[in-house]
C-alpha cells in the first residue's frame, strides 16, 4: 500500500505520496492561499495516483482533534485570514474517499523522528519549531501528548524584561508569549526583516534566551528524554549552541541526570530529517489510519 502525507503550513502545503524517508514516489509544493484553492489542489494531485490506502496530515492550528467533536478535523481560532473554521479533514476526505488521519504539523514531525530521527527509541521527548510561529509536539509513553487541547509550546508564557526588550510581542492572542516574542515574526518584526540573515550578537543572544525559557519549562514539566530543535529560525548556525548554552544556565545544576550535564550536545538536538519531518509524518499518520 501506499499513502498520501501533507505537510499542511501557513505558507505552503507539502503533499507526498509514498511509504517511509526511502520511498518517496512523488512530491508537490502548493502555496497557501485560500481554503478552497489550496485544499481543492491537494486533493487533485492524490487523485492522480490511484490506489491511496489513506491521507495523513500535519497541519498548522489550532486544531479541533477531538473525535467525538462535530468539529474534528477543523481549523480553529488560527489568525492565519481566511482559514477560522476550515474543515480540512471533511474536505479532503469528501473529495478523496480514503481514510483521513490529522494532527498538528509539530505532532506529525514528532511522530517522524520518532520513527525515523533524532528520537528513535525514545518513550518521551518533544519537537519544536521555531519559525514564522512557535510549536511543539510532545510524545509520552511512546505516544503523542493530546488532552483537552493540543498542547501550545508556543504561547506558554516567560520571563520579558521590557527594560532591556521594549517589543510588545507579535502574538495576536497574547502579546508576549513564546511566540510572540521568539517566533520568525517577532525577529523581524523587532529588529527588521533582515536580521535572520545577520550575524548580530544581540538578535541571537536575546531569541536563545527566551527559547531556553522555554525549553527549560518543558524540561521541568515534561522531563524528556531529549528536544529535538527545528524549524527555519534554528538554521541561524550560532543559535543552536546559544540556546544549549542558556539552557544550562537556567537549569543551575538542579536534575541529576548526565544527559543535562556537559554541553548538552545529546540533549537539545537538530531533526534529523530537517525539514522532511513533517510530511514524513503524515505519512506514518495515513498509515496508522488505514491499519
């Protein structure tokens, strides 16, 4: 059998067909504009190939992953315009016919380091992605965290100095949360949009400062086994030593466990499916849903 995979993003939706990271028969980059354009090509290009056992898909949020919800499967309260309500799942699985799997987009690049990556063998780690937002996909037990919402590694809150920081914070919802002060957005936003591209000290000695907040929240709470770090802003090549670095600092030598000792090199890792984890795993979604 063979399943469709889409890596459903604000920007653009990466739709697959294929099995696993060596078996990819097909790919195609669709930009994201509206609901009914985007998912109406999605849909055609899966119609070309026959005999799809399933779709899976990653998708950005937040999203509605209650199975016994009249609205499972649709986009919620996103402040990407347009999208608010879209029912992504019903929509693909009406034009479709197949199976639908759906989670977040960090959950399904979790599943797929999990499968394939950074976390093979792992029973508890996190993924998150820092880009033009912030999310994260925790896994426990071997499965993938879902209660009463998908958990919101981007909009827990930390500590904003306005004294050294004035930036409000570019989340719409909550002003300076992680995203909002750490995101792709917030960069450019605060500094200008080409500071990403800069190799200035005080733009990525500040984002690993509130990324390590965040991350040694998640450490605190969760206790994983590792964090695996990705998404476009990681690709800055200081930041990824910064954060680890910072992270140190604020976790003060209070956990007994080697893998927060030294440099923790082992600990805060880089997807090692790059940016390939998200469809991958909505691959394995489709998979599990036609099983």
């Amino acid at each position: 059998m063979i399943y469709g995979g889409i890596e459903a993003g604000g920007t653009k939706w990466v739709c697959a067909v294929g099995i696993a990271p060596g078996d990819i028969r097909e790919t195609v980059t669709i930009p994201t504009t509206t609901p009914d354009e985007t998912i109406g090509l999605a849909a055609a290009f899966f119609t070309r190939h026959g005999g799809i056992a399933a779709v899976g898909v990653g998708c950005f949020g937040p999203l509605d992953l209650r199975r016994s919800s009249p609205t499972w499967g649709h986009i919620t309260t996103t402040p990407k315009p347009g999208w608010s309500g879209t029912d992504v799942a019903g929509r693909l699985g009406g034009a479709l016919g197949v199976p639908i799997a759906i989670d977040t987009d960090v959950n399904a690049a979790a599943i797929a380091e999990h499968r394939w990556g950074s976390a093979v063998g792992l029973g508890t780690f996190c993924y998150i992605t820092v880009g033009t937002g912030i999310g994260g996909g925790a896994v426990a037990g071997g499965n993938v965290v879902h209660g009463l919402i998908h958990p919101e590694f981007g909009h827990m809150r930390v500590p904003h100095d306005r004294a050294s920081d004035p930036f409000a914070g570019s989340c719409p919802y909550h002003g300076d949360c992680l995203e909002g002060l750490a995101s792709g957005t917030a960069i450019d936003r605060r500094w200008g949009a080409r500071a990403r591209d800069a190799d200035d000290e005080a733009v990525w000695q500040l984002e690993a400062g509130y990324l390590a907040h965040g991350i040694a929240n998640v450490t605190c709470v969760l206790s994983p086994e590792r964090v695996v770090l990705g998404g476009g802003v990681m690709q800055q090549p200081t930041l990824l030593p910064l954060v680890r670095a910072r992270v140190r600092e604020l976790l003060a030598g209070y956990f007994d466990a080697p893998e927060l000792g030294g440099d923790l090199g082992d600990y805060i890792v880089a997807p090692a499916l790059g940016d390939r984890a998200g469809v991958l795993g909505a691959l394995e979604l489709a998979r599990s849903a036609s099983s």
